[in-house]
C-alpha cells in the first residue's frame, strides 16, 4: 500500500516535470488562480457587507442615501472585471501548457519508441502499444488541463473562505471542520468502492475489446466458418461482466454528489440552530479579529461560506476517479518510456569515400563508393571499403534462454556471391538474417562484415548497408511512388520507377486508378499479396545497399513473374552480396551456395549440382517435388 | 439517428424514464429547501425565535431526507439504465458485424468497425448517462428557481432575463466556432492512430531502412496539428468561462443594488416587500440558475462532441448485409459438383469507381468428387472465384450451382458447412491448439482432431511442443511460424468434413516436400471431397483431374497436366520456371 503510494506520487511528479519548462506561465496562471479565488470568495462574503454595513444601517437610521452602496458596488465591480480576466488568461494559458505538454509526451514517446528493440514489438499486444497514444493519453489531458488547475483553484478558494469564515465565527468554523471532515470519511469510503469498481470495469472493457478487436480482425475467417453463433455467445459473456462492473461503478462515483448535498444541507440546518440559538442568547462569538456577538449578516455570510466551503469538495471528490485513471494511464506511458532501449555501442558508421591516392577520402557528396569509417585510437580514421563480406562464425541463438533456436552456424558469404538458405518451416532460416541486421544480437559466436565486428557498426549504418524485403510485407500510408521511396528518401521519380520496373512492379503499378500517385490505404489492402510483394522488392531496389536479404520475398509470386523479377534482380545483384530464404528450390536453385537448414543447424552446404550429387536431404527435396509427377 | 440508437434501450426503458423522474424530484426539493431556509431566517433568526428556528430546521430535514432518496434513486438508476443501454447497443452492432457480409466489411474496413465498436460507444454511453441525469435537471432547475424567484421579486429577476441573451449569444457562437474545430482534432486523431499503428506492425521495415527519422518527422506533423487544432478549440472553449461569469457577477451586482433598495423601502417587513432573508434566497436561486445554464452549455459540448460517434454506430446499424438467405431456403447440400455459369463478378458494384469485370464469363463444370488446381499470375482472380462458391460474395451475373442448386437458393449456415475454404490471409485466434481446430467442428473428438492434423502434416511440431494440443497461440498466431500457421489452418478446414475444400494458396509458407505430402494425402484420404487447390507451385496442382490457368479475370485454358504441358504456352513455361528455373538464368 506505501509502496503504491510511493509509485502514485512519483509519477504525478514526474508528470508534474514535464511541465518545468513553462515556470513562468505556471506562475502566472497561479497568480490569476488566486486572483480568481479571491473574487470568487469576495462574491459569497459581499452579501454580509451589503446587510450589515448597507441595508441594516439604512433601515437604522431610515436614510435614502445609496451613494455608499453605489460606491462599493462600483469597487466590487472592478474586483470581479479583474477576477474575470484573471480567469480568462489562466485558462488560456493552461491550454496552451497541457496541450504542449501533451505534444512533448506523444511526441517523446514515439522517440523512445524508435529505439525499443524489436523484441519488445514482438512481445507486446499491438493494441496495448497504441492504446498509450490514444486512451491513455487522453486520461492526462484531463488531468492536466482540468483537474490540476481544479485542484489548484479549489484549493485556494477552501483557503480564503476557511479564512473568511473565521473571521465571521471561530465557533462555527470549528463545526464546519468536524461535518466536513465526517462528509470525507464517506466520500472516501465511496469513492474507494468506486474506484476498485472502475479498475474492474477497465479490465472488463479491456477484455471485451480485446476479444472484439480479435473477432473482427478475423471476421472473414468467423464467416467461413459459420462461428457467428459461438462468438456471439462469448461477446455476451464478457459484455455482460462489463455491464455489471459498470453499473456498480457508475452507481458510487454519481452517489457522491447528492448526498454531499443532502449532508451539507443538514449541516446548513445545524448552522442555523446553533447561529440562531448564539445570535438569540448573544453568546460570546470568538473571530481571528476579536470577540463579537454574531449579527443577521454575519450568520447570513456564513451560511453562504459554508456552502461555498463544502460545494468544491464534493465537485472534487466526484473527481477522485477520473485522477486514479489518469495516473494509471501516465504510469502506463512512462512504462513504455523507462523500457531499456536498444543497446548500440558500435562506432563504425557508412559514409561515402572517393578513391585518394589509393586509398580513401570521405566525401559529403554521393559518389557510388561506400566505406565504414573505423575510428581508431591513434586519431586518424581507418576507412575500410564496403564489400557486403559478411561472415558468420560458429553461431549460437535462442529467442528464449531455454530453448536454441540456432546452432553452430557458420556461414561465409563473400562479396558478389549469393547466398541461400532453403529448409522446413521452423528451421531457423529467418532468425539468421534478423541475426545479421541485429534485430536480436547473439548469444554466442561472432558475425563480421567486411572484417569488422557487427557489433561495432553503429546500427542504424548497419541496417542501411542491408537491403532487406520480409516475408510480412507493411505497406504505409501514402501514395505508391512514397511507399517506394521509403527506401531512400533522396531518390527521384526516375530512380523510384527505374527500381519499380526492374522489379517487375511497372505494369500493375500503371494499371492503377492513378499510377504512382494512387493513395495506398490499411497497409495496401486494396492489392493482392504479390504486388505488395513487388513493391516491398522496389522499395529495396531503390534503397542500392551491398547487401541484400530476401526473406520468402517471392513467395506469394507466381512463378513465370518471379522469373521477370529474378531478371531484374540478377541484375540487381550484380556486385551485392545477397541472402536468400525460399521454400521454393526454383527460387534459390541459382544460387552460389546453398544451405540446408534443419532444426537450427546447417546440414548440407553446397551449390545446387554439388548437393545433387551427394544424394542429401537436397536431393530428397528436390526428388520429392518430382515425385507427385 | 437517435431513433435508430434509442432502439437498443428495450429492457431498460422503465430505468431509462424513472431516472429522470427521480431527477425531478431531487430538483424539486433542491428548490423548496432554499425557500425554507428563506423563512428559518425570516421568521427564526432575525426576530430571534428559537422555536421557529427549530420548526423549520425539522422541515428542512425532512425535505432533505426526501431529497437524498430522490438522489440515490437516480444515481443507481441512472448507472443501470445507461450501462445497459450501452451494453445492448454494443451487442446490437457486434451481431450487425457478424452478419456482415465480406464486401460490408471491406465498405467499412476492419479497422473503423473496431473503433465503432470500442470508442465510440464509449462516448455513447458516457453521453447518454450524463443526458438521464441532466437533461431535464438543468432546464427544470432553470424554470423552478425562474418561478420561485420571480414570486419572491419579479422586478429583479426580469434583471436576469436581461442576461439570457447574452448567455445564449456567447454559448451558441462559442460552440458553432469549436464545433467543426473539434471535427478536425478527431480526424487529425485518427491519422495518428494510423501513423503509429503503421509504425508498429511495419517496424522492421522502419529499423531495416532507418527510417526511424522519416517517421518521427511524420508523428511530429500530425502531433503538431493535433496540437494547433486541439488548444485553438479549447482557447475559444475557455471563454465559456468568463461569460458565465460576467453574467453571475453582473446579476449579484444588480441583486445587490435592486436587492437593497427594496429592502429598505419595504423596511425589512415581508407584508411590504422583499426582505433580507428573501434577498438571501434570490442569491441561492440564481446561483442555481447559473449553474443550470453552465450544465446546459457542456451538454452541447458533450453532444456535439458524441454526434461524431453516434453517426459512425448508426451507419453499421443502417447497414444490411447484402447476402441473406432467400426465402425457402434449401437445407441439404447433395454433393460436392460445382457449375460456373457463365459468371462476371465486380467487386462493390454501388461503388462507381470499378467498373472493369474482376471476373468475366467464367464457365466450369466440376464433378463431385474431382481434383481441381488453379494456377495464374499475380492478380489473375483466381481468389475471386473460388469465393463465389460459399457465396462470401455474390456474382454479379450468371450463377454458381453446388450439387445443381444455386448457391444463392441454399441456406447460408448449410452451405458453408459443405464447403470449407482456407483463405489467403488466414488467422489464427488466442486459445488453445485445440480450441482454434475445434472452430471446424465444435463436437470433434481428439481422434478425430488428430487425424485431421496428420492429413494437414501439423501433428508433428504439435507433438513436438510441451503443451501438445493445449499449447497456447497468441493473437493472430504470433509464437509459431508461418508454415505452421498455414497447416494448422488447413487441419481446422478439414475438420469441418467437407464436400468442397478450397485451399487459396494455404501451403506458400510450406516447403515443397510437406506441401507434396499434404496434397498426396488429401487425394487418398477424402477422395469422396471436391478440391480445389489454388497455387503457385505447379507441383501442388499437376496431379489434379483438371487445372485451369487464369489470366485476367478469364480462364485462359483448362485440362490435364499433359494436355496443358502441351498446349498451354502459360503452363509450359510455370512448369519450366518451377523444375528447371534454375537452368533458364544461367
């Protein structure tokens, strides 16, 4: 429980730092708030000035004189004119805060979410990541643009009038204290049950959304089968727990505000019976000024006061839920924010050298030639040229600690050559290349390119110098001719329908509504899974790295147009070491070398002729196509 | 629309208008306690009468009594009828949903019916709960606390109807302005939604170009007009403030003015005029009326915020799915034979962007019982065609008969018993192994799932895991491979026992050798099922008693391997590509 509370107040604080960059307008707004809350209490105590100092004297003495009441009319005025732009100013200042505050979360949470490590996208429910930027969200922006400057405000107001009522009746402020305090115990007590409610509802809410986001990914699939029955039945299972949390949750939280007050109006009833019976029998009345005999006014005033004491606490208490949600939601935020990122403490970068009495010098230019740039300790750069030589020595891998999903692999792969890797589902084919591009690193062994330790290339000039086309093919938003580019973003029209063309992606792409211009939506959804592919093969074309990696990049190709492709890719490859996944031996068949994978080791290694002839697991497979003849 | 909406209410109608009775009631008694209190004053303090003090505090606390029943009712009744309301609301549309048809999804897009489905009712529900408790509080506590003031001094509080204008020009302008700002700030929500949910499936492809940049830049911009929108809106939001107000302060400055010079003219006498205590409950009515007039204000702002939503939620309810069953429908699918009738098919015919025929004259006939492999290039239809056949879209001329009847005359439940399709994009559900085969057949026996699994080549690396049957598969079949993915769905259709098995190239992700066993043990095992194997691999469909090669919507040819192998320029060259690729690029 302290523990909890230790969490709640770290990260109020920590939201609460997001905001140290605006200590000015933070000051300003404090000031208008107390400004306001001035004006505020002076509108609830006028009414004891204008009985006792105006309307009662006037009746004393019979005069007709208004001029002094006009006169404190006109000051009071000017009072609220100042209490109202006071008002004004600290919520337009506290948009412009909470809004920019917001921006810099979001906006810091998709930086940091650049950085997290593959790993954590594949461990955690799509929908939960997202939910932070939308739902959670959305909980701080309440809490920072409402209920803080609430809060804030309330407090102060609590303040002032806690003030002015003692100074109308010490006596009568102590009662006060104690109904209030009594009021507390039971919106605590309710707004606790509310709240576990809550918490119970967002569960249930979670639950039932999740199996609805579920469902209708899978509608399709739901509809072949006939399963409508079935996931009806368990929708309303889990619809109905909702409703039930809901109900109880809802029925505490909207409790409080009527029975606040009904409770305020029963101490309002006790003021008046204990107000009466002082100002009857003129019993001594204690103020922070003095000791008085309570007036008319007075106990008017203060039965105003204590309405103004307890209306803002009940409003704020029929706040507590919302804040108990935002909290979680800004824990859930900062969850994401305090993930470890992905380590990086390579030095190595790309950059593009020109040829310098035979050896290197760095250019800013493009100059077709690339290099990694070692720093050295000596001082003096050491510019090796990018050859696409990746090697990989004696490799070991599991996704888990337990379990070794590749063994013992050793893989050279020289400049120019091509590499294949065919064996079943499972093997371990796609875990190599997210090897090499450092989506895991290994656990043991090593993998070098062009001599250098991968883990000293800084990743991102890794990644750069691979060109990869995945099996899963995304698509973003946007028109062909950008999805294209999203492989090098300098490319030209020209360049982006040169690399289209060689990957055979021309044709379709013409026969679209609007050509290169066709707004692609939902991850290209309105092509079939072969031109996506072709086009995550153009997208690679165009990014012109030395090394390519194809994972299962034609599978969803026929095969007379993988043959136009492969056309276009041989030439593709021409100087570039490339990496090839299939299942499809006509894929992988030209290959220089072929690796037989199985289990997670390599078995056989070989070109297509060599594995023929030693009468292996290759040759099996590839017999066993034949055998359906 | 709010008709379409209010249909969902049903069982919860009785709490849905004794809410706002109790409402009423609480309001009422919100009125009479101020006017006591008037008289506790009047006729207890100021003539210093301590039995009428207490007369009327026992009347007060009676009417509070009163007042907390009326508020409890409400607030547990309000709770009920707006949870339920939502959750009848929710399960109207999720069983809308699940008669949809596949071009009604593809209308709507999965994407936006899950939004319809979570946050949009979300804003429903929280608006009509706010609308039982408030809708007739504000306005009836505006109207009593009007006519109780007005009976205590009508000249000054016509001062308040002086205001009324003010308030309802200052509102209304305020809200017309934010109102389609607002608009955008959803719509500018939703690209960001898009950009991250983009981010996140495709970052792979993200880190494999570093693009890392290119997309924060592409966050940033929609954050920014997120931004700008959002705190334009609510700086012109924050003037709602100062106008209520100008016209609270400005009424108890007029109050206060009137107020007094009453009180002195009638000397304090309640036979004469107003006096203090009088004064005292005009301060607490208007105060009251302010408060009615702000609730009103962010109703609008709660309505117009949810007019969104409940558009979006009555689109999917308005919308019928455009494949029902007919009248008399036929309940018994005799076998397995399929006849293509001349069949042309357009994808979203009401839309007049398409127009071009996706599939044109189609004619096939296939025997109960036959092998039938499909082969094309990339974009040739051939999903397209196949679903027709369990009528997960309706042809556009022309017709599909099974067993001599038209799929359309068939019950719909009936027919897709008897044919069972593995689609292209397929998915797997959180559950067990078992649980998600058990969709095929919900009564399978473990033998019966066992063998399903052998013919579809899955009971190996179902074994091989530690849980076997009971290993747990995350959403969307996350922790197993592709080609594992692909057979688990295969052994799920046949567990259906079919006359018709389709597989839309559900063996892509397998390798050559599994993929050659599966179709060796389909031939032999369920001879008796029609199937139909879509592929890339020639390999997969050579040994079927008939191939058609597709080409734009139209079959090209149709035959044997060895007829096609002859005169089919197309099969030839797939043929050769496939077995002996390797030599052409050489």
């Amino acid at each position: 429980m302290n523990n909890e509370m230790k969490a709640k107040k770290d990260t109020v604080r920590r939201l609460l730092s997001y905001m140290k960059n605006h200590k000015i307008k933070l000051f300003i707004v404090v000031i208008c708030i107390v400004i306001n809350a001035i004006a505020s209490v002076k509108s609830a105590t006028f009414l004891e000035t204008l009985i006792d100092d105006h309307i009662l004297p006037m009746l004393v003495s019979g005069s007709n004189d208004f001029s002094g009441l006009f006169n404190a009319l006109i000051y009071l005025a000017m009072i609220f004119a100042i209490g109202i732009a006071a008002n004004l100013v600290y919520h337009i200042i506290m948009v412009v805060v909470s809004q920019k505050t917001l921006k810099k979360i979001r906006d810091e949470m998709f930086e940091k979410m650049q950085t997290l490590p593959i790993k954590y996208f594949d461990t955690n429910s799509h929908g939960d990541i997202m939910s932070r930027y939308t739902n959670d969200a959305d909980t701080l922006r309440n809490m920072i643009a409402e209920s803080l400057p609430q809060i804030l405000s309330v407090t102060i107001t609590i303040m002032a009038i806690f003030i002015a009522m003692l100074a109308v009746s010490i006596p009568l402020t102590v009662f006060i204290i104690i109904s209030v305090l009594l009021m507390m115990l039971f919106v605590k007590n309710t707004a606790g049950k509310s709240g576990s409610y809550f918490i119970k509802q967002q569960q249930s809410l979670g639950d039932l959304n999740g199996y609805v986001e579920e469902i209708v990914n899978g509608l399709k699939v739901v509809k072949v089968f006939s399963y409508e029955e079935k996931s009806e039945e368990i929708f309303d299972g889990k619809n109905e727990i909702w409703r039930d949390n809901a109900t109880n949750a809802n029925t505490y939280a909207s409790i409080i505000m009527p029975v606040m007050q009904g409770l305020s109006n029963v101490q309002y009833v006790f003021l008046a019976i204990i107000g009466g019976y002082m100002a009857i029998n003129a019993a001594p009345n204690f103020t922070i000024t003095g000791v008085n005999v309570l007036t008319l006014g007075m106990i008017a005033a203060f039965l105003t006061l204590a309405k103004n004491f307890t209306n803002p606490i009940s409003h704020i208490s029929s706040q507590v839920n919302s804040i108990v949600m935002a909290i979680a939601g800004a824990s859930r935020i900062f969850d994401l924010m305090d993930e470890e990122i992905e380590k990086d403490e390579g030095d190595v970068i790309l950059v593009n050298v020109i040829e310098h009495d035979g050896g290197f010098k760095e250019s800013q230019g493009k100059t077709g030639i690339w290099a990694w740039k070692c720093p050295s300790d000596a001082g003096e750069a050491q510019y090796i040229r990018v050859r696409g030589h990746v090697v990989l020595e004696n490799v070991n891998f599991g996704y888990t600690e337990d379990k070794m999903v590749l063994k013992d692999i050793s893989v050279y792969a020289k400049s120019g050559e091509k590499v294949a890797f065919v064996g079943a589902t499972g093997a371990g084919k796609t875990t190599i290349t997210n090897l090499i591009n450092r989506f895991y690193d290994i656990d043991d062994g090593k993998i070098s390119y062009d001599g250098i330790d991968i883990k000293r290339i800084r990743k991102q000039d890794l990644r750069r110098s691979l060109g990869v086309v995945l099996q899963e093919v995304n698509l973003f938003t946007g028109t062909v001719m950008e999805n294209i580019r999203y492989g090098n973003v300098d490319a030209t029209d020209e360049e982006c329908i040169a690399a289209a063309k060689l990957a055979n992606a021309d044709n379709f792409i013409r026969m679209l509504p609007n050509g290169y211009e066709t707004v692609l939506e939902g991850d290209g959804s309105g092509l079939s899974q072969g031109q996506r592919q072709l086009i995550s093969i153009a997208r690679a074309a165009v990014a012109d790295p030395p090394v390519m990696i194809l994972d299962e990049a034609t599978s969803s190709i026929d095969t007379r147009t993988e043959l136009l492709v492969q056309r276009g890719m041989d030439k593709l490859m021409e100087g570039r070491s490339v990496f090839v996944i299939a299942h499809r031996l006509s894929t992988v068949r030209n290959s220089d070398v072929i690796m037989v994978m199985e289990n997670g080791s390599i078995i056989e290694r070989g070109n297509h002729d060599q594995l023929i002839e030693q009468k292996g697991k290759y040759y099996q497979l590839y017999m066993g196509a034949f055998e359906l003849e | 629309m709010v008709k379409t909406l209010m249909g969902s209410i049903r069982q919860y109608k009785k709490q849905s208008i004794l809410t706002p009775l109790f409402v009423s009631g609480e309001v009422l008694m919100e009125i009479i306690v101020p006017l006591i209190m008037a008289y506790l004053i009047d006729r207890g303090i100021e003539p210093g009468n301590m039995n009428e003090v207490l007369r009327y505090s026992v009347y007060l606390s009676c009417f509070v009594v009163v007042q907390l029943f009326f508020g409890v009712m409400s607030s547990r009744l309000g709770a009920y009828a707006s949870a339920g309301f939502a959750h009848n609301l929710r399960s109207d549309i999720y069983r809308k949903v699940q008669s949809f048809s596949f071009s009604n999804i593809d209308k709507f897009s999965t994407a936006s019916i899950i939004t319809r489905l979570t946050t949009d009712i979300n804003n429903v529900q929280f608006a009509y709960q706010f609308m039982l408790r408030l809708v007739f509080r504000a306005p009836l506590m505006m109207t009593f606390a009007l006519i109780v003031s007005f009976g205590i001094d009508s000249d000054i509080s016509k001062a308040f109807l002086l205001f009324i204008p003010f308030l309802a020009i200052g509102l209304g302008a305020i809200l017309k302005v934010t109102y389609p700002i607002f608009d955008r700030v959803f719509q500018n929500y939703d690209k960001l939604n898009n950009v991250v949910q983009e981010n996140v499936r495709g970052i792979r492809v993200v880190k494999s170009f570093d693009r890392a940049d290119y997309e924060q830049k592409k966050f940033n911009k929609v954050s920014q007009l997120i931004y700008r929108e959002y705190s334009k809106a609510e700086k012109i939001l924050a003037f709602n403030s100062p106008v209520m107000l100008i016209t609270s302060y400005g009424y108890i400055i007029i109050i206060s003015w009137l107020g007094a010079k009453a009180i002195v003219a009638s000397g304090n006498n309640i036979a004469l005029g107003l006096t203090t205590g009088q004064l005292l409950s005009l301060f607490i009515y208007a105060q009251q009326i302010l408060i009615s007039l702000m609730i009103i204000s962010i109703l609008f702002v709660i309505v117009a915020i949810s007019r969104a939503s409940m558009k979006r939620i009555t689109e999917i309810l308005r919308e019928d799915s455009n494949i029902i069953n007919c009248e008399n429908p036929v309940y018994e699918v005799k076998n397995g034979g399929i006849i293509f009738d001349n069949v042309s098919f357009v994808y979203g015919k009401d839309s007049d962007k398409q127009d071009k025929n996706v599939l044109e004259n189609i004619n096939v006939m296939i025997n109960s019982g036959e092998s039938v492999g499909i082969l094309g290039a990339t974009g040739s239809a051939k999903s397209s065609l196949v679903q027709l056949i369990p009528r997960l879209y309706d042809v556009t001329s022309g017709s599909v008969k099974i067993g001599g009847v038209d799929v359309r005359d068939y019950d719909i439940a009936t027919l897709r018993e008897a044919v069972s399709l593995v689609l292209q994009k397929n998915e797997l559900f959180s559950g067990t192994i078992k649980e998600n085969l058990m969709w095929g057949n919900q009564d399978a026996t473990q033998e019966e799932i066992e063998a399903a699994c052998r013919l579809a080549k899955a009971n190996e690396f179902i074994e091989a895991k530690p849980d076997k049957y009971d290993t747990y598969i995350e959403q969307g079949g996350a922790n197993i491979s592709g080609g594992q993915k692909q057979r688990l769905c295969i052994a799920r259709a046949l567990l259906k026992k079919p006359k018709i098995l389709i597989l839309d190239d559900s063996t892509s992700a397998v390798d050559t050798k599994t993929d050659a066993y599966i179709q060796a043990g389909l031939a032999s095992y369920i001879p008796e099922t029609t199937k139909i194997i879509i592929s890339q691999r020639v390999s997969s469909v050579c040994n079927a008693d008939k191939i058609l090669i597709m080409e734009d919507g139209k079959i090209k040819d149709m035959g044997k391997h060895d007829e096609l192998l002859e005169r089919s320029e197309i099969y030839s060259q797939l043929y050769e590509s496939q077995l002996k690729g390797g030599a052409v690029n050489e």
